[in-house]
C-alpha cells in the first residue's frame, strides 16, 4: 500500500511540474519577457520624459525593437542640472544610426509613453552598446495649455479692440466714414464708365482718332520716305 500510495504522488507531481512549466512559458510569452534572447543596452538622455516607465516598448521605425529596463537621475556637470537616463534594451539585430532621432511618443493623446527611434541615413556609423544618446524632450502638457491660453487671450483683445472700432479691421467694419467714401468711389467710378460707354460723343472723338491713325499709317506705308524727309522752315518776308 505504501508504494502505491508513492507512486501516485509521483505521477501527481510530474503532471504538476509539466503544468508548472507550461504556465511558466505561457507567462514569459503574455509578459513579453525577453529571458532568452539576445540584445544589447542603450541609454537614451533626456530633460523630460513625460511619464515614461519600466517596461515601455521602444519602437524603432514604428516597429517594437525592444522595452525600457531602467529609469534613473543623474547629475550633468556639463549643462550644471539634473538629467534623466533611460536604459533601454533592444534586439540584435537592430542597428541605430548616429543621426537617428530619439523622443517619447503617445499612443493616442493621453494614451501610454514609449520610446521612439526614427532611423537616420548614416548607415555607416551606428550606435555603439551602452552607448549614451540625447533625445529630443516632448513638450510638457503645461506648456501646451499655457500657449493655448496665449493665444486665446491674444484672440481676445483683438476681437475687443474690432468691437471698439480700433485698428483697420475694426474701422473697416465699424466706420460708416470709409463705407462711405468706398461707396462714393464705386458710384464715381461708375460713371466714368457709364459715360464712357454710353456718351456718343466719347465715341465718335475715339473713332476719329482711330481713323487719323489708320490714315497715317497708311501713308507712311506708301511713302516711306517721309519719315526721314525734314520740311523745310519757310522765312518770313522782310
């Protein structure tokens, strides 16, 4: 009885340890565990990262490449402040140019920070493992309401100043003055052109300038010459 009992509990272990290892490898795989590949380290250097965290994809291309490790502070020297380094891990086979772009992106507009790498042209010099590499800081949620409020409040008194009848706009709209001179203009424009074509006389005066011109056209063509013949001054009779 005894070892049967044993024998059992053998079986029952082994079928829990093959459980134990499929649900292991189903859990590496959901989480996106890279335990077995093979990769290299990169850090990226920013001001602001706009809450990126551990474990966020890193896109090269828009394709995932790789996921954020480690976010940590660490003081400059250089610029005399307080930067961010993002230790990012990514696949082997993926070589960034030095000229390539790195900064956090959004999903959507409130939607998760990732990191983003669009790929430069220098495809001879690439980035080296752990090397340090700056990126472009996104701007700051705070800093887009405060332009956006800038520029209401710039909208504002515009409007303000063209509901005063100030400015040109405000004087275009609001001053029967320049209406009326406008006005006054396109009525005195009118008739000249009323006149111009409605007043026979206009018309006849044009139609024999245009006939002394074609008379003298036509002279010139038969007689040439005339164009170089200077007459003659006659004196007057003393």
């Amino acid at each position: 009885m005894i070892f049967g009992k044993t024998k059992l509990e053998l079986k029952v272990g082994f079928f829990v340890l093959i459980g134990i290892i499929i649900l292991a490898f189903f859990v590496l795989s959901i989480g996106n565990m890279r335990t077995w590949a093979q990769g290299y380290r990169l850090n990226f250097i920013f001001n602001f990262v706009n809450g990126v965290k551990i474990g966020a994809p890193v896109r090269f291309a828009g394709v995932d490449v790789g996921e954020v490790k480690k976010i940590y502070f660490y003081y400059s020297e250089d610029e005399q402040k307080d930067k961010i380094k993002i230790n990012c891990w990514l696949k082997k086979y993926v070589r960034i140019p030095v000229d390539s772009t790195i900064w956090v992106n959004t999903l959507g507009l409130l939607g998760e920070k990732y990191v983003e790498i669009m790929p430069g042209t220098e495809h001879g010099t690439y980035l080296a493992e752990d090397q340090d590499f700056v990126g472009v800081d996104p701007i700051p949620m705070h800093e887009v309401f405060r332009l956006g409020k800038n520029i209401a409040d710039v909208m504002n008194e515009t409007f303000k100043k063209i509901e005063k009848g100030e400015g040109t706009l405000g004087k275009l709209i609001f001053d029967e003055t320049l209406y009326n001179e406008l006005e006054a203009a396109v009525k005195h424009r009118q008739g000249t052109i009323g006149r111009f074509l409605y007043d026979d006389s206009i018309y006849k005066k044009v139609e024999e300038l245009v006939q002394d011109a074609d008379g003298l056209i036509s002279d010139i063509r038969r007689h040439p010459w005339k164009l170089f013949w200077k007459t003659k001054e006659k004196k007057p009779k003393k």
